[in-house]
C-alpha cells in the first residue's frame, strides 16, 4: 500500500494543474465593476488583501472590516488610499 501511495504521489507532484473557472475564458477581460461594492471580510490577510486589489482595479468600491484597526491602516496606506 506504502509503495501504490507514494507512485500516485509522485504522479501528482510530476502533472501540471489545470484551473478552469466556470463561464470565464484565459483571454476575456475581467468585467467592469464601476458603481458596485464589494464587502470583503478577512480582506487584511494574504488572500484577502489580494481580493480587495483585484476588486479595486475592476473599479469597484471595496469595504474592507477588521477586528484590527492597524492592520487596517496598513492596508489604506499600502494601497495608497
């Protein structure tokens, strides 16, 4: 069993992974988001910073909460807002 699981590990490790995402092609632009808001919760963490830039170059106005008002101001202030 050690030996079957460690050949399907090395096959894992040894493929490329494919990311498909429902209805969105490679060279379709992202849409507009020009008047809408987005609530991200968590969005001071490594992911969640990620999401609020996204969503800030998409055009939308973003609400960023947190239980940590410095962090917070990290945020406003790496982002240059």
């Amino acid at each position: 069993m050690a030996s079957r699981m460690s050949a399907l590990s090395r096959r894992a490790l040894s493929t490329k992974p494919r990311v498909a995402m429902a209805g969105v092609s490679a060279s379709r632009a992202p849409p507009e988001l020009d008047g809408k808001v987005a609530w991200v919760v968590g969005g001071i963490g490594i992911v969640g910073s990620g999401l609020v830039r996204g969503l800030l170059r998409a055009g939308a106005t973003v609400i960023v909460n947190s239980r940590f008002p410095s962090r917070l101001e990290y945020l406003n202030e790496e982002l240059g807002a």
